[in-house]
C-alpha cells in the first residue's frame, strides 16, 4: 500500500466528517454563494489543512465535538485566498477545472473570497477562544502581505532566497502552523505540546510550499491539474530559479534570464530551462531543503507518545515530500 | 455656519485624532501596503463611520485612551469594500479620483482590500472584547452576502423595495450600527444605552444609504465625484426607480424600462428618466423613506441626557439628509 493510500485508510472517517461540516456551514447562505464557493470548495481538495487540525487536535488531547466545525475555517480561509489569488494570477486552471472568476467573472469570485474570510472569521468566533481569533486575524494578515510582497516582486529576478522565505512563510506556513496551534489551544494542551504542535505545522507548511514550487518544474499538466511552468509565466520566481540563477556562471544565467523574460517562452525553452536547473542543482537543492523542513515538523512530533494519530501525521510529512500533485 | 460647519467645528479635534490613528496603523507595513490603502484612506473620505463611533463611546461614556484607535476598524472595513466594490462595480471615479483598481491593477486592489480587512480584525482583537470580534465577524459576512446580493439581481427589473431594503441593511446599515454597538460595548453601557445607540447607528445607515442612492440622480459628477447615473449604468436599481417604476402607467414603464435596459443611455435620455422619476415620485418617496429613519435615529438618542456630543450626533443625522456629496 503505497503512502497516500495507507494514509486515506486511516482518515477516512474525518475526512468524510470535514466534508460535512464543510457543507453544513454554508448551508444557510444564497444559492450563487453556496455554488461558487462550492466550486472551489468541492473540487478535490486535498483538505490537508482542516485534517491536520483534527489529527493535531486528537495527539493534543481534544474530547470535544467541535473539532471538525472548528476545522473548516482553515479549509474556508485557504479558499478564500484561492479565489483571489487565482485571479491576482489570471490562472486559467486549477485542480484540473477552469477557475471560479472565469466561471462566474471575477466580481463573484472577490465576493466570496471575501465572504469565506468572514465565514472562517465566524467560525473562529465560535471558538469563544479569543487567541484562537487572534491567531486567524494574524494570519488573515501575514497571507495578504506574503500575496502583496509576491505580486510586487513580480518578474523581478534579483529575488534573493530570503525574500523568497519570507513570502512563502507568510503565505504558506503560517496558516499550516495556525492549524495545528488552534487544535492545541481548543485542546487546553501544555505549553510544551502547543509548542512541538505549531512547529510541526510552521517546518510542514514550508515545506509544503517548496514542494508545490518544484511540482511547476517537475510535473505535467495533465497530473498537476494546472499549467506547467506557471508560476514562471505569471513572472514568480521560486526556489529552483533562485538557487540557479545564483549558481550560474555568466553566459547560462543570462540564457536563463532572456528565456524568464519572455512570458511566451516555447516549450523547447522551457526544456532548455529545466535542463540549467538540473545542471546548476536548483531543482535538487529545494528538494533538500524541503526534506530539511520535513525532518524538523517530524523532530516535533517527538514530544508526543507514539500513537497512530503520530504515525498518520508523520505520515502526512512524508506525503508532503513524495506527492506528484 | 451651515450644518457642515457646525459639526465640523465640534469635532475638528476628533478627526485629526481619527486621521493620526488612521495612519499609524498602517505604519508598519510595506509601502505598496501603506501607499495602495492611503490611496482609499486618504482620499478625503467623510470619516463618518469612525466619527460615529467616537462620539457614540464618549455619549456612552467611556473613558479610555482606545476609542479612536479602535474606530479605525470601521473606517478600515469601509475601504476594504469599497476597493473590492469598485472592482466589482468597474467604477471609474471615486471621490473625483480614478479608483485604486485602475491606478494598481485589480490585483493590489484585491490583495489590499483583504489586508485591510485583516487589518480591521485584528484591531478588534486588540479591544480583548469577544463580542466586539463577534460584531465585526458577522458585518463583515452580512457586507460581503449584502453586496453579492446585489451583483447577482443587477440588470433585474423586477427587483421588489424589500430586496432593496435587504441590501441596503446587509451592505450598509450593519456597519454603521456595528460602529455604534461597539462603542457601547467598549464603553460598558447599559443594555437600555447600548439599544439606542444601536438603533441610532441603524436607522442612520439605512438613511444614509438612501441618500447616497438619491445623489446619483439629484447630483453633478463635478460635486459627487463619481459618475452621475452610475448605478443605472451598472444595471443596479435602487429606491427612486423601484418605486417610479411600480407606480408608473403601462406606458411610461415601458420607457423607463427601456432606458435602462441601454446601458449605454444618453444624457437626454437620463433626463426623461429623471423626469418620470419626479412624475411618480420615486425621488420624494425615497427622501421621505430617508426622512423617516433619520426621525428615528434622532429619537433613539433622547435616551441619552442633552449633551454637546448628543447635539452632534443630532446634527449629524440631519446632515446625512442634507449633504450634496
């Protein structure tokens, strides 16, 4: 039984009761909300981020019922950011499907973004836990910045690994970490626990988003469910290219740049691309990166006794790595 | 001294304050942040949603140094929608200034609009009020349902003065009435003063909305500082046509209908349309609607023992009737 699957075997039972939940709270809302929202929502998602949170919030201890319910504002806030970005992107696919503003034009597709912000900001309410608000008011507001940062750097070649941490973090991580630190706080766990939580989430969430950055190089349309080489067309510059770019000598780095530049690079460019980025070990280096942050979000389980909810979240880290989508 | 300056010169110290505050939490953040929100932010907007609610605190008696800090939520919301609604809306001009979409590109309108947002939570996190968190959560998702709303029954013709009155309360009202709650809350107030100046800041947002509604009929682009007939180009129908509309004869329907129907209209046909709405009445009705809820916005506030602030809130009600932009 290969990762993926032994990992479905044993979330099988959440992932149907996040898919519940998900539905039930939208239910009470006007049709076309319901049906937009529902087009990113029901589209296979992976619902890594609300599962993460009911496996963080069982190895923490949690004997409530709300942890599913609770669960979806991450699922919400990560599709709100969906539908804005998809379109901040001028995306055409996503998960195999054409995007929601190409569907329903981009005036639905702000309006519900912004409607499943203020859906998750609702449900973190609900908590009736004000850090649980705070940490999503946190990372409501680290996502848009990572978003504005990487939209403004746009196209800009001289992007340093740095900045390129900095945005991912912001975007990405933060959210992965707020997960699994609101699991720890509706958990009443210890300050130990709560800690060994949120790093797994944070070094699982960057990884996470290195491994996404080195699918747009190493996969295909057809499997990705969006355009290869994307990121590069839309002028994002990710990992693989910066550590390249960087390794270079003068005359690739100045092919690689000429075939950045043009947006309508062919695919034989592309190839050429790719080859320089195996050549200058880019495409290697972000792989070993990301198995750093895998072995640190694994480190932090250490806290907790073994048990299968550890074995299933140590297994996600390893999914996070090996997925080819 | 006219109503404009007479509330002016009562709260000229208060606007500096809100203005000071309005800046100084934005500070800290990038400048295509800073600058993209000062755009919105500072553009000479009214301050009237942060106003209210200085005054309704200090009628509620409250005593801390956070009011004006805290009013900045609600001037924050404000921007955040009025960038995603002139995006939605294709607006061209925006208190006599081309909208931020159209400046930045609809992308760094969208990102900003949602870092604003974050921004106004995370304000209301600072309050350490759960209910005041409560209140911004549940505005946020009635301004977002409000204004899809009204995206989805534009160009309809048979939209009905309670599905107008829906919207207007959705997209509108509740953030002025949130405005004023909050206040109350923040300043522990009775339940009895926290009612009256909830009804208050209700009666005057729906007021509001209907005169802002009438202007663009009443108005010259010069003095409104956006375009005249700007809603009907946008196919959104509002009380002075929903009313001539119903009242009209077979015949004069059918011209009003298919003025509207031609987005494309002519002044001269915008002149008739003006015309019709003065035979049926659509504009006095919509004043008289307007006029209304200011009477009992007015009479929430004889709750309260006669003040200097209490004057002001008066004068403000009155002005919300009164003003030509």
């Amino acid at each position: 039984m290969n990762l993926k699957h032994k990992i479905l075997a044993m979330v099988n039972d959440d992932l149907e009761d996040i898919e519940t939940a998900l539905k039930q709270n939208l239910n009470p809302y006007l049709d076309i909300v319901s049906q937009t929202a529902g087009h990113i929502l029901f589209s296979g998602g992976k619902r890594l981020r609300p599962l993460i949170m009911v496996l963080s919030a069982r190895i923490c201890g949690y004997r409530g019922n709300y942890d599913k319910t609770f669960s979806t504002m991450f699922e919400y806030l990560h599709a709100a950011t969906l539908l804005h970005d998809d379109l901040v992107d001028e995306a055409k696919l996503r998960r195999g499907k054409p995007v929601a503003h190409s569907v329903w034009g981009n005036s639905i597709a702000v309006l519900v973004g912004d409607f499943l912000l203020a859906r998750a900001l609702s449900i973190a309410v609900e908590t009736g836990r004000k850090n649980v608000i705070g940490i999503i008011a946190e990372v409501t507001e680290h996502m848009s910045q990572g978003e504005i940062h990487q939209l403004i750097r746009k196209g800009r070649l001289d992007l340093a690994e740095e900045e390129y941490m900095m945005i991912i973090q912001n975007k990405t991580a933060l959210l992965f970490q707020g997960a699994c630190r609101v699991s720890a706080i509706i958990s009443d766990a210890a300050e130990k626990e709560e800690k060994a939580i949120s790093d797994y989430g944070y070094n699982l969430g960057i990884a996470f988003q290195m491994a996404d950055d080195l699918l747009d190089y190493t996969s295909d349309t057809g499997s990705l469910g969006k355009e290869v080489g994307a990121d590069l067309k839309e002028g994002k510059l990710t990992l693989p290219v910066i550590y390249s770019l960087k390794k270079a000598g003068l005359e690739d780095r100045a092919r690689m740049k000429m075939i950045i530049k043009n947006k309508e690079f062919s695919i034989h460019d592309f190839e050429i691309l790719i080859a320089l980025l195996k050549k200058y070990e880019g495409l290697k280096y972000t792989e070993k990166q990301a198995e750093k942050y895998i072995a640190e979000a694994k480190k932090a389980l250490m806290v907790f006794e073994p048990s299968e909810t550890r074995e299933t979240l140590l297994n996600i880290a390893d999914y996070v790595l090996a997925r080819k989508v």
